[in-house]
C-alpha cells in the first residue's frame, strides 16, 4: 500500500489536513472539523467562505506557504497524485463549479496548475488532480482545496478522505518500512 504523504487525512482529528512535516494555512475562510456530513469515519472538514462575493477566493492550504521556494518536502522528478471526497450542498453551498483542488509546482518563473472541479451537489463524489511529475527544476509546490470567488460569503462545502501519494509507472509506489 502506498504512503499518503497527508496527516490527518482522514479528517477524525481536530487538526487541519497537511503535507507530513510541514502545516497548513488559510485565507478567507474558516475550515474546521464537521460531523454534520461525511464520507467515512466520524468526521470530514467544512470549508466556509468569509469573504464577500468578489473579494477573495476562500483557500485551505495543506502546506504552511504558497513560496515559490518551498518543496514541501516533496520531491523534484518524482510523480504524486492527489485526490480528495467533496460534497457540496445544494442550499447553503457555492455553485459546485466554484469548488477545486489544486496541486501545483512552481518551475522556470511560472506556477503549473492540475486541478480538479466538483461537478455535482448533494452527493460526494471524488476529485482527482490525476498524476503530476514534479520537474526536476521545480523549486516550490502547493496543494489547496478552494472556493472561488464569485461564491457568497458563508457559503460552504465539505471534504474529507485527502490522499497525496508518490505514482510510480501508473501504480501507487509501494514503501517497506
């Protein structure tokens, strides 16, 4: 079974979603443990807009900065594939279209973007970044679930089961410890 780099991935601890060694960040929005909906275990993670339509998309990082100089502790030339379960409510929610995940790497001047839309409401369903090789010139990466902007303030969303996990030739890698 292959390695999910994420702590708390599962969302039944108090603490946010992160990238192992490293922390996590917001920017206007709370995300705070939910028992209200989930897709299994206990628990999943609310992500609730604070900022008016129009005046900041809603981030919950799963590292501690968006640097253009910090891997993370992920590394350069390998390949990850990162997912995570959404469910957006069809009262109280954005449009599902203003929901992503987003895991990017920052190369040669530029941030690269896989990303990965909700497509529904009122059901869980998966979002996939599919696989990403970070280039061996890569200097920063990021991983974040958002709303967008155009959603209203306290609109809100639910995630749970994040997994970041090394690819290796189209199969998850496979660690011994």
């Amino acid at each position: 079974m292959a390695v999910n780099l994420i702590v708390n991935a599962n969302c039944e601890a108090v603490a946010d979603p992160y990238i192992i060694g490293d922390g996590s960040s917001l920017s206007n929005a709370t995300f705070a443990r939910d028992a209200a909906e989930v897709y299994k275990g206990s628990y999943s993670f609310k992500l609730t807009k604070t900022s008016a339509a129009g005046a900041g998309t809603a981030f919950a990082d799963q590292v501690d900065n968006d640097n253009t100089n910090d891997l993370h502790g992920l590394i350069p030339g390998k390949t990850y594939h990162y997912t995570v379960r959404v469910k957006v409510p069809s009262v109280g929610g954005p449009q599902a279209a203003e929901v992503r995940l987003n895991f990017a790497y920052y190369n040669l001047g530029a941030w690269r973007y896989a990303d990965a839309h909700a497509t529904g409401q009122d059901a869980w369903e998966l979002l996939d970044c599919g696989e990403v090789t970070i280039p061996a010139t890569a200097t920063g990466i990021t991983a974040y679930v958002e709303i967008h902007t155009n959603a209203e303030v306290n609109e809100f969303c639910n995630f749970d089961e994040f997994e970041l996990i090394e690819w290796c030739s189209r199969t998850p890698c496979v660690l011994f410890l």
